[in-house]
C-alpha cells in the first residue's frame, strides 16, 4: 500500500506537517496574527519524533512557548498558560497567541498502526510510547491508577484519560489517541476561558492529530480555529 493510502484508511484527511503549519500560518495572518506580533506555544509529546513540528513552528513563528507533556497532554495548567500569555508581544494594546496542541501516532508501511523504526536502533519501536504502556495496562486488566511520585506524568495520563473511557472498554492504539486529542483540545479550552482575557487578546488554538510514516511526518487537522475580537472564526486548513 502506497503511504498515501495508508493514510487515508485511518484519517479521512491530512496534510505534510510543513503544508500543515503554512496553511495555519497563512490563515491567521489574515487575521492580523504575524511572526512579529505573536508568540506562539506548542503542546506535543517530549518523543524526539515529534520535535520536527517544533522545528517548522520555530521557523514560521519564531521560538514557542513549550507547554508539552508526556503523549502531548495539556498538564501545564493555569500557570504554565499564564506564562506564555505574560511572554506576548504587545501591539497596540492588543496580545495574540497561537496554540498548537497535538498527540502522535505511528503507522508503519504496512498500515501497523503505533508501528515506527528510529535511527540507530534495530527493530521496532511505538509510538506514542505513553500512550501504548497505557493502552497495555488497561488490556491486561489492570490499571494502576493511583499518582506515582515517580512517575508524575503518567499517573496523571492514566487519571485524565480513564475519565473519558466507558468503564470496562478497552480501546486499540489509534482510538486511545483520538480519545487523547479530544482531552488535550478540551482542556487546553477550559484554562484558556479561565485565564485569557478576550477584551486584549486574540488567540488560535490548532489541534489534531501528528501521523509518523516511514516517509515523513503528517498531520491530521482537528478543531482549527481563532477567537478575534471575542468572535470565533474556524481557519481552512
Ligand atoms: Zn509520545
């Protein structure tokens, strides 16, 4: 199977992370966001895999704010939005800021889905690592949901994630991820209304779903959209 189709069997549609970010970019600045007045702030798994979307954003916006977590939750809360917020370009009274909030997967060239190789490694490995450790836990029956110290990030990934899963299901790699980008939007948007003033600011939020294939990196778009004015506006993507 080509990659192509590879794609479109799990997503019904996506873009190279590069088209991805350009066309986000495109769509803003004509809503008044640039790379001089914006800052922008990346929420996406710690993998190295994922950093390419980093790069691009550096590229297109200038460096970003990081807010990311383990599999790409949104765990940085209230304090970690204010800071981004408080490290904006002022423009004529006016703050903007662009969010860019993503979990990852891997498909690898015949269609195995969490399926990637890294460079300098033989054999497989899986992608969103996270992701797949809890993916496995809850197949063997046995959920540790209780907050190990020592493993911060994923004791909360079990805890946020468990909420939004029917009791007793158990999802495969690909829904677990969907179900992943859902929280992230969801509470991305729920500390924004708590801490963003839309009376001075103008802000994005970008979401969906970063895709590793054997050829590059792509992206599925989810919500995709600017709140100008207090209006909200979805950008074509
Ligand atoms: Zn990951």
């Amino acid at each position: 199977m080509s990659f192509e189709n590879i794609l479109k069997k799990y997503f019904d549609r996506t873009c190279t992370e590069i088209e991805f970010v350009k066309k986000t970019y495109a769509a803003l600045k004509e809503l008044g966001f640039n790379d001089e007045n914006s800052i922008a702030a990346t929420c996406i798994c710690r993998d190295e895999i994922s950093q390419t979307l980093r790069s691009i954003i550096k590229h297109m916006w200038g460096e970003a704010f990081n807010l990311s977590s383990l599999a790409g939750m949104f765990f940085a809360g209230k304090t970690g939005l204010a800071a981004a917020m408080h490290h904006a370009p002022i423009e004529n009274g006016k703050e903007r800021y662009v969010f860019y909030a993503l979990p990852h997967i891997a498909i690898d060239t015949e269609g195995h889905i969490g399926i990637c190789r890294r460079s300098g490694r033989e054999g497989e490995s899986v992608a969103c690592g996270a992701l797949n450790a809890f993916q496995k836990e809850m197949a063997s029956g046995r959920v540790n949901i209780t907050m190990d110290n020592e493993d911060v990030e994923q004791s909360l990934i079990r805890m946020r994630l468990l909420r939004e899963i029917p009791y007793g299901h158990v999802p495969d790699l690909l829904e677990l991820t969907r179900i992943t980008q859902t929280a992230i939007q969801a509470d991305l948007e729920n500390t924004i209304k708590k801490v963003v003033n839309i009376e001075k600011s103008d802000y994005a939020v970008i979401t969906g779903i970063q895709i590793h294939e054997a050829d590059g990196n792509y992206i599925w778009p989810a919500a995709c959209y600017a709140i100008v004015n207090g209006e909200k506006i979805s950008l074509k993507v």
